[in-house]
C-alpha cells in the first residue's frame, strides 16, 4: 500500500515555523456509513473540511468486533477491542461467565460502560488532554441510549449527553454521573415530537434524531467550552439494518443531507465562538455496516451448537457471526459442527484457544479457493479482540452474504469483509495539512495519538500511530513510525480488497 508522496519522503525534522496546538478538537461520528454512502448525496460542508484537510481513502477499522460501540471505545483510548474492554455489543464478564450487555439504555445509565472499559485498564485520551488543559472539560453527544457517546468519551468525561423519552417528547437527558450543571441544564430549550415507531423501530422522524444531537451539542458547547467535543451521529446505523438492497439512497440521502447540516451548523457555532481557526475536525464512522444481499438465518449456526451438546450463551449476527459458548472447551466441537453443515456464503470458520498465556483464533475452516493472504488478514483482525472476554467461534461469510435475524438485511453486527471495514476518515482544520488525498491505511487506534499531537499533549500508549502525513508539525519520529507500519496494514487491506473484488462486489 502506497503513502502519500510526501510520507515517503518526509523527514521527521520539523522545518516549518510553528503553527501552535490546537485548543480544541471536534470527532464527527457518522455511524454506519462507508465512503461510498457518504460520496452518494452532495454534502457541501462535509466537503469543505475535507479540502481543507486531509482524507483517507483507504481508512478502515482495522479491529474486530468492528461495531461503533467497540470503535468508540477505541477512539477513546487508542486501544484495540482486547484492550477496551468493549469487544462488542455483547459481552462475557471473564471473572463471572455472566453475559452483559452494556451499551443498552438502562445499562448505560448503570454505568454498564464506564465500569467496563474502567476496569480493563485501558488509559483514556482524556488523561493526556488534562496534563496540558487541567481545566479543560470533555463533551460527548449521540443518539438515544447514549451508548456511542460514553464509550467514545470514556468513564472521565464531564458530560454525556443524549436525547431521552419523556412521555410524548424528546427531552434533553444524560448518562448518570456526566450530567450538565443545573444551571445549563435549566437554560436549554430543546424538545422534539415521539414520532410513530417505523421499520428501523426507531420513535424519531427521518433526520430528526441528529438534528436533535447537533442542537443540543451546540447548545452544551456554548455553555462548557470542551477541548474535546464528540458528536455521534447513530440514525445512519440504527436505519440501515432495515434497508433492502438497492433502498439505501432513498432513506439514507435525508439522513446524510441532513447529517451535513448538522455538521455545518456546529462549525457555524464555531466560527462564532471565534474558536474555530484553533479547532481540528476528524470526521469518521465506527463501522460500515453494508446492506447485504443474501441472509443466513442464525437459526442454522445455534443447531450446529446443539449438535455437539454445546451450551450457547450469545448468538451475534453479521457479516462475521460471532458464538459464545458457556466453556470454551466447546468452541473448537461446534468450530467442526458448522463446518459439517456445509453453509453457503462461507469463507472461514474460527474458534478460540488459549496457548502460551495467551488467547488465539485458530481456523477450523478456510475455503480453499481462498489465497492465504485473507487467512492472515481474517487471523490478524480476530487477534485484536482474542481475551477471555472474546466469542468463543467466529464464523466469516463471503461479501453479499450475512447472518441475519428475521426482519433484519443490514450486517448490523461485525465483519471482516472490506465492505464492512472500510470506513471514511478525514482529518481537518488547526494543525492539519489541506488538500491531502493519503494511501495510508489509518485505523480507529490512529485516532487518538493523533489528536493528543494535535492539541500538544504528547504521546499516547497506543496501538496505532499519529498520522503524520496529515499533520503540519508531526512529532519527531512519527513519519518512521507511519512507514514501518505502513508495509503490514497494507498487505492486510490488499487481501481484503481482492476478496471483495474476487465476489464481484
């Protein structure tokens, strides 16, 4: 995979005048949408950082399980899933064997997300941000649930905040414990209509949700002055799974439309504040989430459970199903049972096992007709999330194909197929280069070293890299660190590109 011209022959010397750190930096999350969706309406002001930026064209997630919750967790700590704690949408506790779902409304204002990704150990973005900021505060806004928000913000953020129900209106609210200061929460004036639920079982009119996230962040902004702001944008995710193929533009292009207003009334706050010419924007989505066009019901993979007395305690659908079985003894037995089924649509099958004090996935099935390349880069994608905590059995479809529960024709769940991977990123504003198209496949752990460069902060334990090519100033050794990485990534997303080609999508 090719750099940019000017990564191959950058120099890790700083020879420009010092343009200063940013004070501030605003992540758009746009969940669920791939390069192409967003390239499929006219988004002006989406396009107007992205020229005053730089954009990556071959950006992807880079982690399983790739579902926002998970790449929030990512961006808020630059860790791989492993690492987070937040692995996915369901989990089992390590110590209890007890199954968790965190990200659900009422677990998140538990504080299901905060003690997850707070006892993993993981250190958040936040921390660094705070040594050269000590006042500074962090504000994160998303959808209903506030799931996406908390996981991106971390347990150390000051405010949380999202839309909650109150009887027959949509009301400013907050997960417990990142709450506004009486005094703000008294002075925004915000409500919006509980629409008639639709196919997506969403209770919000077309657009309406985000619209509601974008005020009510303009508003919150306005009164804390965040150094960080997070703005998560779900209506894209929670609509997609209920599209056919070839429906998406016409319910996807109000959405997106609307998104880019969004986006170009918080810069307007911006620009009125008089902060904006000290601002850097990153603008990117948690995961892809393609509209397939033939579903596997999951029914076939819990058979294939029971067959060999195996004991399911989840079931997760996607593009990559994902099985957790009460022993783990059982994983490589219902690996085997499900390879016996002879599924169409399938690429490979993996279960989990501990060696060496570690844990790995072993395949169990790859289609021979399949180049090694995709066995190591499907090996590579599992073993950011291989923990005690991780499925148990990972079966990986072919493009076009995914377990699906009834109802549902979205791959809401994981993938590592690159249509499920391959996510927009932009990187804009204070600090950043302008007009830069870059080949670097940058991933979600990418993000958060290269914020803290962004706004002085130093280096972040993380398992990505700072983005140096889109960086004015890049700290010294940045540009090596992007190179020696580059090499590897690369050959991953080729292998993945090929098969998606190879299907003919």
């Amino acid at each position: 995979m090719a750099l940019t011209l000017r990564l191959h022959n950058a120099s890790d010397l700083i020879a420009a005048q010092p343009v200063g750190p940013a004070t501030r930096t605003v992540i758009f999350l746009i969940n669920g949408v791939s390069p192409s969706d967003l390239a499929s309406v006219p988004m002006p002001h989406l396009s107007d950082l992205a020229r005053r930026g730089t954009t990556y064209g071959q950006a992807w997630v880079g982690q399983m399980e790739n579902v926002n919750l998970a790449s929030a967790a990512t961006i808020a700590t630059g860790a791989l899933p492993r690492k987070t704690g937040l692995i996915g949408t369901t989990l089992r506790d390590p110590q209890t064997g007890a199954v968790q779902h965190p990200g659900t409304p009422a677990q998140v204002q538990l504080g299901a997300i905060d003690q997850v990704m707070q006892s993993a150990g993981a250190t958040p973005l936040t921390v660094v941000l705070k040594h050269v900021q000590p006042r500074s505060s962090i504000l994160a806004v998303g959808g209903t649930g506030c799931g996406v928000a908390n996981a991106a913000a971390s347990w150390l953020a000051e405010y949380v905040l999202c839309p909650v129900r109150k009887g027959k209106e949509w009301v400013p609210g907050a997960v417990t414990g990142h709450a506004l200061p009486a005094r703000i929460r008294r002075a925004i004036r915000l409500r919006a209509p509980v629409a008639k639920q639709g196919t997506s079982g969403m209770h919000w009119a077309v657009g309406a949700e985000d619209s509601f996230v974008a005020r009510y962040c303009v508003q919150a902004m306005g009164r804390t002055h965040p150094s960080l702001v997070i703005v998560s944008f779900d209506e894209p995710a929670q609509r997609k799974p209920s599209l056919r193929p070839g429906s998406t533009e016409g319910m996807m292009g109000p959405v997106l439309r609307g998104i880019d207003r969004d986006i170009g009334a918080i810069v307007a706050a911006l620009r009125q504040e008089g902060s904006l010419n000290r601002t850097a924007f990153v603008i990117t989505s948690g995961a892809a989430m393609p509209v397939e066009g033939t579903s596997i019901r999951v029914g076939a993979l819990g058979q294939s459970v029971t067959a060999v007395g195996g004991q399911q305690v989840y079931l997760g659908a996607g593009e990559t199903a994902t099985i957790g079985l009460q022993s783990n003894l059982q994983a490589q037995p219902v690996a085997r049972a499900i390879q016996d089924r002879h599924l169409r649509g399938l690429d490979a099958i993996y279960y989990k096992t501990r060696s060496a004090r570690r844990w790995t996935y072993q395949p169990q099935y790859v289609d021979p007709d399949l180049p090694a390349a995709f066995s190591r880069a499907a090996s590579f994608l599992l073993g950011t999330m291989a923990s005690a905590g991780a499925p148990d059995v990972a079966v990986i479809f072919s493009p076009g194909y995914a377990a699906a529960r009834d109802g549902n024709n979205g791959a809401d769940g994981p993938g590592i197929q690159w249509d499920s991977q391959h996510i927009p990123l932009i990187v804009s504003g204070h600090g950043v280069q302008s007009g830069v198209r870059s080949g670097y496949p940058a991933r979600m752990v990418d993000l958060a070293p290269t914020i803290a460069a962004l706004m002085g902060a130093g280096a972040v334990t993380s398992d990505g890299v700072v983005l140096s090519d889109a960086l004015q100033q890049p700290p010294s050794g940045s540009a090596s660190a992007q190179r020696e990485a580059s090499a590897r990534l690369g050959f991953y997303v080729s292998a993945l590109e090929n098969r998606l080609q190879a299907a003919g999508r």
